[in-house]
C-alpha cells in the first residue's frame, strides 16, 4: 500500500546521514527530488496515465510528470505503489510492471517488465525484489491464483519465482530475512522465507489485512471489515500475533496514515450509491476514536507530513481530470489545497 | 403540436390527384435531402467508396470528414465525435434502421466494413425533429442502392495487404424491370502483427504487436420488387461478424478478446396512391457482444408508418408514427422498454431559389413524454448567373438522448433517475458553386450547439455510476472545399476541408476544451486521371488534445498521407479486372488517436477486383 513507510525510512536515512558525514565517501550528489513530497497519480483506469508528482512544501511549487519528464517516454501504467528502498525508488504499476528509478532525478535504474499481471507492491529482502500481484482474473473477476513474484537483483530484471499467496496480496514489510505480506481478501498474513524463496507461516486475521506499520518498535498491520477495523501487532522474531485492538470504524477503505504518536487517520467510505466519505481518527494504545473528522466525497487517498504536522488528503475529482490535494492541520483547518495529476492516491515524504 | 400541424396539413391536402406511377428509384432516400434544409451534409461518391471497400467506416469518417474518430486502434473499437460530442450523440442509420447498440447507446465503426453498404451519407448538427434519439451532434446513413440493371451482373474482389492482411468479397446482382437482387459476402483477417515503437519501454525499441487480430465476415442480401404498378417492396438482410483480441494499452499486456455478431433486417412497402406516398416499414435487430466470458445480448423490434405528400406545388409534406420495442439481457441486467415517437416534416421551395423545411417531432418513452423537438432549416440562393451561385442556409434543431440501458439499469452503478440529454443547435453557412471547365464548390458553416445534462460515468467507490453533469457549449467553424479541371488529357479534381472547434465544459473550473477534442482538424486529397490510370494523394490532419479534463496531458496532434494508384483498363469480353495499390501512412508516423493506443506505421494494399 501507498504509505509513509517511516520504518523503511528510518533504515534508509540513518545509513545516509552516517554516510553524509563522512568526507571520504562517495556520496552521489542530492537530487531534486531527494526532498520534498511525492505524491502518486495513480492515472485512470483505460488511460494508464500514471504519474508522479513532486511537491516543494517550502515554495509550494509543484512539478508534475516526473518520470516522463526524466526519461522521455511516458510511465504508461495504472500507479499502484511507491517504494523507497535501497536507495531505490521503486514504481508498481497495477497494469504489470514495475519500473525502477533513481530518487533524486527519476532517471531509469531498471524494470521489471514481463510475467507480471497485477501487481500490488514490492519489498526488498536479501538482494531480491518481492513483488505482490493479484494474479490474473478469473471468468467470475476473482483472484484465486494471487502470489508473490520474486526477481533476484535490486535493479529489476526477470521473475525467477512466483510464491503462491492467499487472495489479493497487498502491503509487504520486510525483517530480517522474513518478507511479512498481507493477503487482503485471504484475510492472512503470510511470512515469506526470503532466503530459501519459501511461504514459511501463515497468520490468520480478523479482517482484511492491508497496511503493515511500525510503532514503537513493534510491527502492527492495518486490517478492517465492514464494521471494525483491528490493528494487529505481530511478533517480528517469533512470527506470531501479539494482540489485536479493535475499533468500531464501520465502512473502512484500504487506506490509512500513521500520524503523531499513535495517531491513525483512516478513510472511510458508505460506498454505493450515496458514497459519503469520511476521515476517523484513533489512537491505538490510548483507544481513543473520533469518528467522521473529515467529511466530504471523492476521498482517494491520505498522508501525515510530520515535519510539517499536517494531514494531506488526495481526492481523485472523479478521475476526469486533474486531481487535488487538501491539506489540514491537526486540528483539523484547512490550511490550504493544490490541483495535481490525474488520481492522487498517496504521498512518500522524503 | 405535432398532431395539430399533422391534422392542419392533411385537410389541406385532402384534394384527389391523378394516380402517379412511380419513377423506377430503388433508393427510398432518408429524409436528408428533402427536409433537411439549411443543414450541413456530406454525401460520398462512389469513387471514395471503392478507395475504401475493404476498410471501416471508422476509417472512411477519420480521413475524410470533419468527424473525430477516437480510435482504440487498429481495427479496435472506433466511435464518432461531432462538433466535439461524444460517440453516443451520433445517430447511426442502417437503410432508415437506428443500429446504435440498445444497451450502450453507440456504434463501434471499426466493426462496419466500407464494402457493406453503397451509400454513406452524414449530417451534421442536432436533428433531433428528423431522426430521433441520439441525433445531437449529426448521424451516419448508410443505405441499399440497388442500380437498374439487365441480367446478371457481379464482382469478385481480393485484397492483400501488409501485417498479413487478406480480404476476399464476392457480390452478385440480378436485375429485370420489376425486381433486383444483390447478394454480397465478405470475408476479413487482418493478423495485425505490425511493428511499432513500445515507448513504456527504456530504450523505446521495436517491438512487433501481439494480440490484436481482426477477423470479420459477414453475409447482406438485398431486394427491390415492383410488386404492382403502385406499390414497391425493398428488403434487406444483412449478418456481420468480429471476432478480436483487444489489442493492449502500450505498456500492458492484457488478454482480452471480443466478439460481436449482429443480424439486421428490414422490409420496406411503399404505396403510392395519386401524390401520396405511404410507407410501411418494418425492422430487426439483434446484437450479440462478448467480452471474455461476458456475454450480452439486446434486440429491437421496429414498425413504422409513413405518409408523405412528395411534391404538392411547392410543398412536401410527411408524417408518421413508430415503435420501437427492446428487449436487453446483459451480464449483470435485463430489461425491456418500448417507445413510441410522431413526427411530421414540412418542406417548401420556391423555383430552387429559396426553400426551408420544418421538422418536429414527439417521443416517448417508457411511459414518459420526453422534450418536444423542433427542427428548422433555410437555404436561400443570393446569387446566380450562368456558371456561378452563392446559397446562404442556416439550420435550427434540438436534439436528445435518452440514457441508455447500461446507463440506467447496469448493476452495479446503474441510475434510472437519469434525465435525457438535451442539446440544441444553430448553425449558418454560405456556399459558392462554379460550373465549367473550372468548378468549384467551396462551402463555410460557423455553428453553435449546447449540450445540457450530458451524461458522464463517474467512478464511485468500486463502481462507477453515471450521472446528468456536464454542460457544453461548442462552436466552431467547417470548411469544405472542391474543385476540378482538366489539363490536356489529365483530369483533376481537389479537395479541401478544415474543421476549428471549440467544446467548452462549463460544468468544470476555468470550462476548458472537452478531453479528446482536437480544436483543428482537416483532410485535403488530389485526384488526377488519365484514361484508365489514376493516381490519388489524401492526408488528414488531427490536431492536438488532452486525454483528460482540465488539460491535464496533450497528445501531439498527427497528419497522415496515403497515396494510390488505379488502373481499370484490363478488360476481356465483358469482363473488367480494375487493379488499385494503396500505401497508407505513407511517411510512417508513429502517432496515436487515443493516448497509448498504437496506430500501425505504413502499409501496403493490393486489390484485384473482377466485375462482371
């Protein structure tokens, strides 16, 4: 899932700062986009108009288009997920493909271009990319043969294996040598062996699991269903599950930002017809619960800036056009909005 | 109102008149040249048909009309755009038969071969009072014409192209004093194995397209009978075909496959009796689509009839009632529906100098009256001497769509409180014409045209959900010019069209032109002969549009030239074996109509035809 993967993050810009000072490295220069926001534009479905659009928070100047713009060609796919990983940056198109860029310019790095149907998300483990997909439709537009594609090399290259998974793989999270992947629809969390290339332990969950986060050291996973949503932390050396806590946020989508502390902002949608949107926010240690923060329709997704404290919130306008992006304070002012590409749908904060 | 005109207009016509046999016409034109005054309209000659036999309808409209095509591309769904409308604001017309398809309320040209039919004819403009539902922003006709003929007659006609293209037709005609037959089939595989650019790609390499064959057969049978001094019976059959794979966006890989068949068929019986005219027509359709392991089926049955006082004087009169009944089953709904529709058309002309007609007419449907549709045109000639004449014609007209049975009933997302889409149109033009050595035909219409509660799709959730939301207004300007000449033994002729068009959506912020609605556009073509050989150059012209509202991202506009070659002077007996070679996209432009849609570069054609 789109997310502000602080773990992820935190792994990936500790090294860098050590690395900044030391004046004997090779350190390649900072690129443009090294700071700022990304916001992904998803495209829109039969347009595959897929895009990445970069934000300066400081000036507000946005620039949109990215990877055509760095590589001459247009992205062409539907943009699922942006992964920031070994100094990678990782573009996972739903339409097949998944494009490796350099961060700071998005010049091309490599792709992955074939043997893949629907891919959700990727992870890096042991020198390999993991790669979530849905696997192709079935004659009903059910995802029975759903798996995890496995390419050896951080650059892209061929899928070497393809590791079969519960229905609707999404978010993957790697420790260690374990690649954890929330299968949606199959309602589990499955726990990849990265070394032997293997499903090493299945881990059943309450609702559809769909974002995995780290907070106070711990790993927890975002799951819902109809009426609840739980947050169920997951023993990353044991590989088992510690405790669930559950909130009744009925009519959750996918998508959620980890805020200040434990703070979650998840969207909600009543769905068809009326489709009322909506923005709950809970606390998941201390269990407190504001529902319906944010009213309104079209809510596509959401981000938490935390050097700037501010909830961002993408609205995909119908997909008809260009998109905008809404941004509040904690308290919930407005504090501003910006019209960018076709289907914002997250942010990576760098 | 309607009926007011209608009764008003019979009384005064009451008067007994001599019995009139009819004139050996096959063709029972559509309204378009009697009532249609003041309107802009494109007739194609023969010539231009035969050019195109064993291509599509869609690529007819796109290379020689003003008409946008969005092509999904090659041999991919193709549907029109008027005046910057969108494809299910054009009326399709199969010999007076509405063919848009029931449930989505449009018409796929890729699927209708040139070969099919003798006459294309196309109006532009909102003609709601002349053709009903869905003539917002013009309509397609495409007709029988069955010529007079002696014996036996008929045409073999081979065609081999690039990307593994073969193309076999086969039509046979009988023809005596009374009756007339023709028989056609055809046959069509088209592999498209063309290569092209795969810019999702680093490097933008060759790469050869995968999954986008084409595959079309089809069967028409046709008949014209003189069944009694005063009477005519016309009939006609026709069965088509498509088998695709879905050629993928640039970029993916998907495996879809496609399948239309449909089967159409109409009678029609005209009786003349003194100066009246009465029709009765009778037609059916059926549609059969499947996508993947999605099938759809609809069907419609039409009755209709028809009095028409042909030349009164200076008048011409006609009214008439039809009905329409559909019957739907889709994947995920069915339904049925019937409507009803009167409509009445007044035409007066005075000395070919100045004529107008009135149109109107009355729908509706299920049991609801939808808006009155009105319909006025003028031509007026302003000038005339021996060789030269200027016209001036305006033309008035409401049009209207009723949502369609996807838009109201598809589960999930369907909305049955959807309000029909409404749309009005004016227009004013002049035309020069020239006659002699030197003639010229040059023709300007500026029009307006507002299109109220347009309907859009708009995702919702998991689904979409279609709702009454934009308001458009457009204007814009055609230009259509003609010409020929002799040189010595060469013959020339010129053609000349540009087409700017403006569609603002109000219903957005800063109301910018329409996702894919080129502002310019424009064809031009020579012709030049000499005895048996003639050579033909044509380009089109589509200029730049956004795939998306608020302009979001432009695709470069693109021209395109085709070229050709006749000759016809291989004959033995009777026997005539014209021989054409065709290269299309002549300068191989790598260029897409719709964003990620591939076009093939140049090609090649080669048609033998036997004509006995």
């Amino acid at each position: 899932m789109i997310q502000f993967r602080k773990s992820i993050l935190t792994f990936f810009i500790l090294p860098l700062l050590f690395v900044a000072c030391n004046p004997n490295s090779d350190e390649r220069p900072r690129g443009v986009y090294d700071s700022g926001i990304l916001i992904v534009n998803e495209g829109a479905f039969g347009a595959n108009d897929g895009e990445v659009t970069h934000l300066d928070p400081s000036t507000g100047t946005l620039t949109s288009a990215l990877f055509e713009k760095a590589n001459g060609r247009p992205f062409a796919g539907l943009l699922e997920d942006l992964v920031l990983e070994e100094d990678r940056l990782y573009l996972v198109a739903n339409t097949g493909k998944v494009e490796v860029v350099q961060p700071g310019d998005f010049k091309t790095a490599g792709a992955v271009n074939k043997d893949l149907d629907q891919p959700r998300s990727l992870a890096t483990a042991r020198g390999k990319l993991f790669i979530s997909d849905y696997g192709p439709y079935d004659a009903s537009y059910n995802t029975p043969s759903s798996y995890v594609a496995v390419v050896q090399g951080l650059d892209g290259g061929v899928v070497k294996k393809k590791i079969p998974v519960s229905s609707k793989p999404e978010d993957l999270f790697t420790f260690g040598s374990y690649v954890f992947v929330a299968s949606s629809e199959g309602k589990k969390v499955e726990v990849l062996d990265a070394n032997a290339v293997l499903l090493s332990k299945t881990l059943e969950m309450p609702g559809k699991p769909v974002q995995f986060f780290e907070l106070n050291g711990d790993l927890w996973v975002f799951c819902y269903d109809a009426q609840k949503v739980y947050f169920v932390s997951i023993s990353k050396s044991g590989l088992s599950q510690k405790e669930i806590r559950t909130f009744p946020i009925a009519q959750a989508t996918g998508r959620m930002a980890l805020g200040d502390k434990d703070a979650i902002y998840v969207l909600t949608s009543s769905g068809y017809p009326e489709y009322r949107d909506g923005i709950s926010v809970v606390n998941i240690l201390s269990g407190t619960l504001v529902s319906d923060w944010k009213k309104g329709t079209g809510f596509y997704g959401i981000g938490y800036d935390s050097d700037r404290q501010q909830v961002y919130l993408a609205n995909a306008k119908g997909f008809q056009g260009n998109g905008e992006v809404l941004f509040y304070q904690k308290s919930g002012a407005e504090v501003g909005k910006l019209t960018v590409g076709r289907g914002p749908s997250g942010f990576l904060f760098r | 109102m309607t009926f007011a005109l209608l009764f008003v207009s019979l009384i005064y016509y009451a008067s007994p008149r001599d019995t009139v046999v009819l004139a050996e016409v096959a063709v029972h034109a559509a309204a378009l040249d009697r009532f249609a005054a003041g309107q802009t309209l494109l007739t194609y000659e023969k010539s231009t048909l035969e050019r195109y036999a064993a291509r599509s309808l869609g690529d007819l409209l796109q290379e020689t009309s003003p008409i946008f095509v969005r092509q999904y591309g090659a041999g991919m769904l193709a549907s029109p755009s008027f005046r910057g409308t969108s494809a299910g604001h054009t009326a399709l017309f199969w010999n007076g038969v509405p063919i848009n398809s029931i449930s989505l309320g449009q018409a796929d040209l890729s699927i209708l071969p040139v070969q099919a039919t003798d006459r294309v004819e196309v109006q532009f403009g909102s003609a709601g009072a002349l053709f009903g539902n869905e003539a917002i922003g013009g309509s397609v006709h495409l007709s029988t014409d069955l010529q007079k003929q002696e014996g036996f007659g008929g045409d073999f006609s081979q065609t081999i192209g690039s990307f593994g293209q073969h193309q076999t037709s086969f039509a046979a005609r009988y023809g005596k004093p009374t009756l007339r037959l023709q028989s056609k089939v055809y046959n069509q595989d088209q592999p498209n194995t063309f290569r092209y650019r795969d810019i999702s790609l680093a490097g933008v390499p060759w790469e050869r397209q995968e999954h986008a064959a084409f595959k079309q057969r089809g069967i028409l049978q046709d008949l014209w009978w003189q069944a009694a001094p005063h009477a005519q019976v016309k009939a006609s059959l026709w069965w088509n075909q498509a088998q695709r794979e879905i050629q993928p966006l640039i970029g993916s890989s998907t495996q879809d496959t496609q399948e239309d068949e449909s089967f159409r068929a109409v009678v029609d019986y005209r009786y003349q009796k003194k100066s009246s005219v009465w029709k009765l027509k009778g037609a059916w359709v059926a549609d059969q689509l499947q996508f993947n392991a999605q099938e759809n089926q609809t069907s419609q049955g039409l009755l209709g009839l028809d009095w028409e006082l042909p030349s009164a004087g200076n008048w011409a009169l006609r009214a008439g009632v039809r009905g329409t009944w559909m019957n739907a089953k889709l994947s995920t709904y069915t339904a049925t529906e019937q409507r009803w529709e009167a409509y009445q058309s007044i035409g007066w002309e005075l000395e070919e100098q100045i004529s107008f007609s009135v149109n109107l007419r009355q729908l509706a449907y299920p049991n609801e009256l939808v808006p009155f549709l009105p319909g006025l045109g003028l031509n007026w000639r302003l000038f005339e001497s021996d060789r030269t004449s200027l016209h001036f014609k305006t033309a008035f007209g409401l049009g209207l769509k009723l949502p369609t049975l996807n838009d109201r009933y598809w589960e999930p997302g369907g909305n049955p409180n959807l309000r029909p889409e409404k749309s009005q149109n004016g227009e004013i033009g002049f035309q020069f014409k020239q006659a002699g050595t030197f003639s010229l035909s040059q023709r300007l219409t500026y029009y307006r045209m507002q299109v109220v509660d347009w309907i859009i799709w708009l995702p919702k959730g998991n689904f979409w959900s279609p709702e009454n939301i934009r308001e458009v207004h457009n204007q814009g300007l055609e230009y259509q010019g003609e010409s020929s000449w002799n040189t010595g033994p060469w013959t020339w002729q010129a053609n000349l069209a540009y087409t700017y068009s403006s569609t603002r959506d109000l219903a957005q912020e800063g109301s910018q032109q329409l996702p894919y609605s080129p502002k310019h556009q424009g064809n031009a073509g020579l012709q030049v002969k000499r005895n048996d050989l003639a050579f033909n150059l044509s380009s089109f012209y589509v200029g730049p549009r956004s795939i998306a509202s608020g302009n979001s991202r432009i695709l470069e506009g693109f021209a395109i030239g085709n070229l050709g070659l006749t000759y016809s002077g291989t004959k033995w007996k009777s026997l005539q074996l014209p021989l054409r070679f065709q290269i299309l996209n002549v300068f191989n432009q790598s260029y897409q109509v719709l964003y990620l849609r591939t076009m093939p570069g140049r090609s090649y054609q080669l048609n033998l035809t036997l004509t006995l």
